[in-house]
C-alpha cells in the first residue's frame, strides 16, 4: 500500500523529488561542504587513530550527563573556547540539534525569538515546537531588527542569525551585535558556514569583524564542514553553558559525541590554527578565480547562482556530471528561487575550479 504516492508524484512533477546518490570519489567534488579539504587529509585521520588507541575505550558510551563526559570532550570544548574568546563550550551530535537544542530551550513563556528570514530549517523546526513567540525579520534587514527589537516588550529577546548564510553566501551583518547590546537581547549566531572560513584566524565572524565576547553572544558551529569532521559546537557565557545543560533536551537526552568525531575535530582545529595563512591565501585565490570567471564576489567559499527553473539545475547538474564535476543543485522549497550551489572548496584544485567554473558560464 503506497500510502504517500500522490504526494510522491506532485513532487516529481515540480521538480522537486530528491533522490540519494552514493558518492563518486573519481568526480571533482564542488558540491559539499567540506571548505578545507580536511576529510581527505589522511594524516590527520591517522594521528586520531593514534590518538584514540591509547584511551581504553572507543566510544562515549553514554549521555554527556550520565558517565559520557570524557576528557577528550572537556581539552576540545577548552581549545575552542580559548581559540574564539568564550567561557564555555558543549560539543554535541550534530549543527541541526544544536540549533533544536538553543532555540527550544532558551526561549521561554514570556520570551520573543526574532529570527532572520533565511535561518537555517533547524532553526526555523525548533521555533515551531511548543507555542513560541517568533518573528522573522526581513533578511540582514537591520533596520527592520531595531525597530522590532525596540518596539517589544518581550521578557527576554533573543535574535538568531547566522555567520555565513548556507545558500545565499552572504555574511551577517556587523551591526547585528551593537543592535543586540543596545536591546539586551541574546544573539544566537549559526557559524556552520563561517567557522573555518573568514576571519584572520579563520575562526568565522565573530574574528571577521574583531567582535569582543560578551555574555549576551552565543556562538554554534559544525564539525562536519571546514573542520572535516561530524558533530557540533555551542560556545556561550558559563551561565549560558549551565542553563544549556540542564534545558537543552538534544544535550540532555544523546549520547554524547564520538570520541573520534570529537579527537578528529580537535586535530583539524589545530590545523586550521597553525596553518591558517596559508589558508586564506588558497581562499583569497578561489574567490578570485569566481569573480574572474562568474562575475560574483563572495566573501566566503559558497557561490549561488540563480537558475529560477527546478527542471534547469537538475539539467546543468547531470550536465557537469558529464564532465565529471559535482555541484549542488537546490531547488524550491529549500530556497525562493532554483540554484545552482558551487563550493569552491580547497580540496580541489584551482585549475578544476577554473574549468567547472568557465563549464558554467557556457550554460548560463
């Protein structure tokens, strides 16, 4: 009994069915988002392995609150905060339940969540789960976000945005955080696309734009992207960190992050670290090869290119495919209009990037 065909085949009809694909490890690859290169960077694969043979245990075992706290957790969640200026972290299972896990549980009875329009879909589910206050804002729209935030009379605001947006490439605006210390208001920032990627650490906006850290900021971020990695990060003020695990069900209730995720992340963090102008120079190199060839100026790796058709991306992706080159091809209702999505990722060369880029602009 195929209890879902109709809506199955409306889906097919719009051009928007969605099939998994098992990877072809033989196509250039600018379609993840793995910035750096790192999930092919052996030797940190290799010095984790190392690493993890000497404790006498695989795996966490259990809830982070309920004998799954180990020290491999505690010296990862220490090196992040010491590298992006916070009080404490929490490392947690994935970017999608961190984001279930700050927005469900720091907003309230009482409280208002004013959320930029294009927020991350984890962010946008967590605001639907009990009958919370939200308000979306128009996008990066400044203005709009002071005039909200002046106008509430909300028990406790808190704004969430995000660092570099996942489809649009674009980053937050700088002015988000005066705005938010003016209103005392907490300021969620989603760093999954930006950790890793701008700032002259390569730590993501809050080093882009040289933001000191204040106990009403509250910084996430992914592992599995620029860190090469699976799992995430929340870094907070202490009093935040208590709150988070004591309210934060995604925290509270999962098992906590594999040891050699979080090992593994540790490894690329200090990578990034040591490695990071050679880094930005690689970036600064990409992003010139985009604007040389695309005409589009990114200040991070993600390239969208409006298509407007589902049916065209899907044809341009199979297309490049030909070619052997991997792009993303995302379609409604992930984003208003059809994209083609391009990583201009370090784990290809620059010569590749060159050439899928001049393969699209023959298409457009």
């Amino acid at each position: 009994m195929n209890f879902y065909e109709n809506e199955l085949q409306a889906l097919k009809r719009s051009g928007r069915y969605r099939t998994r694909e098992v990877i072809n490890s033989k196509v250039y690859d600018f379609s993840s988002n793995d910035y750096l290169g790192l999930s092919h960077h052996k030797e940190l694969h290799s010095r984790t392995c190392e690493q993890l043979a000497k404790y006498p245990y695989n795996s966490s075992k259990a809830s982070m609150l309920v004998n799954g706290y180990h020290q491999i957790h505690k010296d990862f969640e220490d090196a992040l905060c010491k590298a992006n200026g916070f009080e404490a972290g929490i490392v947690l299972g994935s970017g999608f339940n961190a984001n279930i896990a700050l927005i469900e549980s720091l907003v309230r009875k009482g409280d208002t969540l004013f959320m930029d329009e294009l927020y991350h879909a984890s962010g946008v589910l967590a605001s639907q789960l009990h009958n919370m206050d939200v308000i979306f804002f128009k996008h990066n729209d400044m203005q709009a976000l002071k005039k909200l935030l002046q106008a509430s009379n909300a028990k406790r605001k808190i704004v969430a945005v995000e660092g570099i947006y996942s489809m649009d490439g674009d980053l937050c605006d700088k002015e988000v955080f005066a705005i938010c210390d003016e209103a005392q208001a907490l300021l969620i920032v989603d760093e999954a696309h930006s950790s890793g990627v701008v700032g002259k650490n390569l730590m993501g906006v809050f080093d882009y734009y040289d933001i000191s850290i204040k106990e009403n900021y509250i910084k996430m971020g992914t592992l599995g992207k620029a860190y090469g990695s699976f799992g995430a990060f929340i870094l907070s003020s202490k009093h935040i960190s208590e709150y988070l695990l004591n309210r934060a069900k995604p925290i509270i209730y999962a098992t906590s992050l594999s040891l050699y995720d979080t090992l593994l992340a540790h490894n690329a963090l200090e990578y990034i670290l040591k490695n990071r102008e050679t880094l930005k120079k690689e970036i600064i190199l990409r992003q010139t090869i985009i604007f040389e060839e695309l005409g589009f100026e990114v200040k991070g790796l993600i390239v969208p290119i409006r298509i407007g058709s589902n049916q065209k991306v899907l044809q341009i992706k199979e297309q490049l495919l030909v070619h052997n080159y991997s792009v993303g091809a995302i379609r409604q209702p992930t984003v208003p209009i059809a994209i083609v999505r391009l990583i201009a990722r370090l784990g290809e060369s620059r010569e590749s990037l060159q050439h899928v880029c001049r393969y699209l602009a023959g298409m457009l």
